[in-house]
C-alpha cells in the first residue's frame, strides 16, 4: 500500500461521531500518525548572550521571562528548511517513505 492508498484507506473510515448524522452526510477526519522538530543550531544560553555583549544577566531573564536558552538559526538558514526537516522526522516517526 503507498502513502496515497493509506492516506484514502484511514481517511475514509467511518467516525465515531458519523452515526449520529443524517443520512448521506459524510464527515471524513484525520489521524495524527507521526509528528516532528527541528531547532536551529545548538543552545544559546543567557550566560553566552551576555558573553555576546547583551546588556543583561541570567537571573533578569529567567525571572522576567523563564527562558534558559535559545536556538538561533545561522544565516541563510529559513523557517522553510527547518520545518523540511521536521516534516522529514515526522515522517519517519509514521513509518511513511518520503518519496
């Protein structure tokens, strides 16, 4: 079975909900079958930030904020390509070839 005939076969089953609806109604619903991420180069903490000349300290932001640590993309790099990769992860969690 390819991705077309599995998506068709697991989209096409009746919902719970489809007996509850009149006649002829067709509610057609969608599975979760893998999900994926994708961060942009390694953890950036507060402490590295102030290293970079920032004008703050860890605690000011952990307070304020919560955060520890950010992912910064590198030049060039757009949220096209990183979402490409999760697209390519979750589709490895589903067990779904990518062509």
């Amino acid at each position: 079975m390819d991705t077309t005939d599995r998506i068709t076969a697991e989209t096409n089953r009746e919902s719970p909900g489809q007996r509850h609806r009149s006649r002829g109604e067709r509610i057609f619903f969608a599975r979760i079958t893998g999900v994926g991420s994708s961060l942009p180069g390694p953890p950036i903490s507060n402490t590295d930030l102030m290293a970079r000349g920032v004008d703050t300290n860890d605690d000011w932001v952990i307070s304020r904020t919560g955060i520890k640590t950010r992912h910064i993309a590198q030049a060039g790099v757009t949220s096209s390509d990183l979402a490409f990769e999760a697209c390519l992860r979750a589709l490895t969690v589903a067990e779904i070839d990518a062509s």
